[in-house]
C-alpha cells in the first residue's frame, strides 16, 4: 500500500497514538505517498461532474489536508479557491507544492487557511465547498454543526459537494475490514489519549443525507461511473450534491 518514500510502521504507530492535529502534523511530510490521499480518479470525476453545475467564482477545500482537492477546484474556480485545515503541517505541504497567492496569473488566487471545519472563520463568500475523505474524523454528533458551519459559508445557491462510497456488502471483505478498522480505534482511544477519532462505518448515505437536508441543503446524487459499477450494476461511488436554497 505505501511507496518507499511513504511512513514506515514507527512513524504510522506515532500518529496513531497521537491527537488527530498532532498526528497529521507528523505525518504531513510522506502523506502524498501513502493511499490515504484522494485518488486522481475520483478528483477527475468530481471535476467533470462539477462542469455541470459551474461556473464557479469562489470554492474552499473544507478539510484540505495537503490538497488535493484544493489543486482540483483551481480547475473549476474563477477567482479564488481556499483550503481549510487543522494540521499546520498538512498546510504546509501544500502551499509548497501549489503556491499561494495568484498562481501565475492565469488561475484562481489561491489561499491556505488554518482553523477548524467546526467554526469556519468564512463570511457566507464561497459559491462551492468539496470535502474528500475528511468525515471519519466527525462523529455523528457533530454532522449537525459541520453541516450548518459549511451552509453559512456559502452564497444562497452554493453548493456542498462531496463524493460517497457505496456501502460495502454484509459479509464482503471490505465489510469486514471496516468493522476491524473502527473496532481497534474504538479499543485505541478507550486504553489511550488523546483519542484520535477516525471512524467510517457511521458515515451511510442515507443518514448524511438527512442530516444535510436538516441543516438547510436540498440534497441531489449524482452517479460517477467513471469509477465503476458494483456487481449489481449500482454506481461504486456517487457525487452528493447539497444546495443552499
């Protein structure tokens, strides 16, 4: 799963034992190579899906990490693209690798700002908000509060988009997986701390629809199938596409 140039066990143990800032911090300089960045598949298909909806003046990157979604939306922009972070040194990595400010010229004036998705330090100014691979960290008591914070970002007739994975079938692998995976962190910050939330299971479709309808968002899907079909022929992954009315 990691190149050479990715984290070795020690340093992946460390961030686990670690807060979730801390732990990004640390692992900031090798994240690029591990498979926790977003795939460019799945940027290109929310990039093409997005032409649908634009044009688009203003985007922010909620949860931008070293972004890759920040780097997505200077292609669908206009004007002025912004990632949000906890992690300094997440931020770090990426404004050295994208720049800050107005990009040469011929792109979107890009900004890297530090704070926290729960209290967005944004006027209502953004026209789209995207967020990729960031929700494991929110549990869902706190969907209600990260949902509002981005709806009070955007402009009336914003959109809050993001990618979903279909769910894994009872049984399947990757079903099996993600109940190991969300039972070592539950066992993980019940012996330790500071806990480091990091769990996939909660975050259903259905539920995070609701969720978003009950913050204020008319709520669409949109099927990408540029990456595939499951063997019932249902999309793998789909586009939510939330609306501030």
């Amino acid at each position: 799963m990691f190149t050479r140039e990715g984290p070795t066990f020690r340093e992946l143990a460390a961030q686990a034992l670690s807060s979730v800032e801390r732990g990004y911090d640390l692992l900031a300089p090798k994240f690029d190579h591990t498979p926790f960045r977003t795939q460019p598949a799945v940027l290109d298909a929310t990039a093409a899906a997005l032409a649908e909806y634009g044009p688009f003046a203003d985007g922010l990157d909620v949860c931008c990490g070293t972004g890759a979604g920040t780097e997505m939306l200077r292609r669908v922009c206009g004007r002025r693209v912004v990632g949000v972070d906890r992690s300094a040194g997440m931020l770090a990595v990426g404004r050295a690798a994208l720049g800050e400010g107005d990009g040469g010229g011929d792109g979107p004036r890009t900004v890297w700002v530090r704070g926290d998705a729960r209290a967005l330090p944004f006027a209502p100014v953004f026209d789209l908000a995207v967020s990729f691979g960031a929700f494991g960290h929110f549990l869902p008591r706190e969907w209600p509060g990260l949902f509002a914070q981005v709806r009070g970002v955007l402009r009336p007739g914003g959109r809050f988009v993001f990618p979903v994975v279909a769910p894994a079938r009872p049984g399947s692998a990757a079903y099996w997986a993600l109940w190991a995976f969300d039972g070592a962190m539950r066992v993980r910050n019940a012996v330790w701390r500071p806990p480091f939330v990091m769990y996939y299971r909660p975050f259903r479709p259905g539920e995070v629809r609701a969720a978003l309808e009950r913050a204020g968002f008319a709520v669409g899907l949109r099927a990408l199938p540029e990456l595939g079909t499951r063997p019932d022929g249902a999309p793998r992954c789909r586009l939510v596409v939330a609306r501030r009315d």
